[in-house]
C-alpha cells in the first residue's frame, strides 16, 4: 500500500476516538418560571448519547437583545447543569429567553423565564410571592 493509503486508513481509525462527538440539546429546564435580582437560575437538562464536550446557555431580554453566556460541562450520563447569577447584567423586566445548544443555537432548546421586581410592604424587593413551580 502507498503511504497516502496507509495515513487516509489510521485517520480513520484513529481520529474518531480522539474528536468529541457533537450532538444537540434533547432536553433543557429551569428550576422556576420567575426570578428576581440576586436569585440564581438552576440550568439543566440532557444531550443525545455519547455527547462530549460543553452545552452553551444564551440568555436574551425581552427585547432580543444579548444578556449574557453560560456554558455547562456535558457529563457521562448526557447529562449538564449550571447555576447563573441575576445580576446587574439583567436591566429590564419581564420575558427572557433561555437557549441552551452545543454547536447550533437554531437548533437548542428554548425556556422562558420572567425576571419580576417584586414590592413588599416596606418597598424592598422580595421573592416569597413569586410563583412556586412543582
């Protein structure tokens, strides 16, 4: 055999054993539908079987535009979670996106979340009235 075929037959033998396999987002959840600044937002969900490499969380305000990015380890079950801060980076209120994907955003899981200033009887925010989800 010629050099050329020996090299073409190990690339592919080889390659695919040390190249992550790439799959996308089967399943995405948050912990809660409502936050307030200062919560954190519990991030978790699934990839297809034997995914490697790292899940890209992107989150949107209610006008579309960039908030911030979160990236969460993919593990050896499929499995990812992270935990993202609201901070000072989330300036408006209302409905916000979660994406969650591995190399194509268009094809990742969407959530929604609202990010809510809550006033309490003495006019600082509070989250014990926000919705509980089960």
């Amino acid at each position: 055999m010629t050099k050329k075929v020996v090299f073409f037959l190990t690339t592919l033998v080889i390659l695919p054993g040390i190249m992550p396999a790439f799959a996308e987002v089967i399943e995405f959840q948050l912990d809660k539908s409502a936050y307030i600044e200062g919560d954190s937002i519990n991030a978790k969900g699934a990839v297809s079987s034997d995914s490697s490499g790292m899940v890209t969380i992107v989150l949107r305000d209610p006008n579309d535009e960039f908030v911030l990015l979160n990236q969460a380890f993919i593990q050896d079950d499929n499995s990812f979670e992270t935990n993202i801060s609201i901070n000072q980076k989330f300036q408006a209120t209302g409905t916000h996106n979660a994406t969650a994907f591995v190399l194509n955003m268009t094809a990742g899981k969407t959530e929604s979340f609202d990010l809510v200033t809550v006033i309490s009887d003495n006019n600082s925010v509070s989250n014990k009235d926000l919705p509980k989800d089960s």
